[in-house]
C-alpha cells in the first residue's frame, strides 16, 4: 500500500469534500480518499504509486485545483 497526501485550494463545504473524494475515488488502484476541510488535505491510499497527473486530473475535474 502506498498512501499519499496533497493539498487541495478551493474546497469550503462537505460538498466540495464529496466531490473530490469522488473523483480522486475513481482513479485505478485507490483504496480510500481521505479529505480534511479545514487544512485541505487529501490522505489518497492506494494499491501502487499515484502519478501526481492522475490525482490532479480528478481533481480538476471536481472543480479544485491542487496548491502547487
């Protein structure tokens, strides 16, 4: 297992947090999105080694973009 933590810019409300949970849920080998509103963090474990574009791909999707 491999777990992974970014910061996520834009999120204020549990609805942001569903949809990026969602989204970033949905990339191959992802076993669990963990999303903390308040600092926004996203904990990501996963089967293997995320590619940094994969989760910021998901995360664009859901209408958030990661800090750089």
């Amino acid at each position: 297992m491999s777990q992974s933590t970014y910061t996520v810019e834009g999120m204020t409300c549990s609805h942001c947090v569903s949809s990026v949970t969602e989204e970033v849920g949905q990339i191959a080998g992802v076993q669990n999105v963990d999303v903390d509103l308040a600092t926004g963090k996203v904990t990501v474990t996963s089967d293997t080694d995320l590619s940094i574009d994969d989760v910021r791909a998901a995360v664009t999707e859901a209408g958030y973009q990661l800090a750089s």
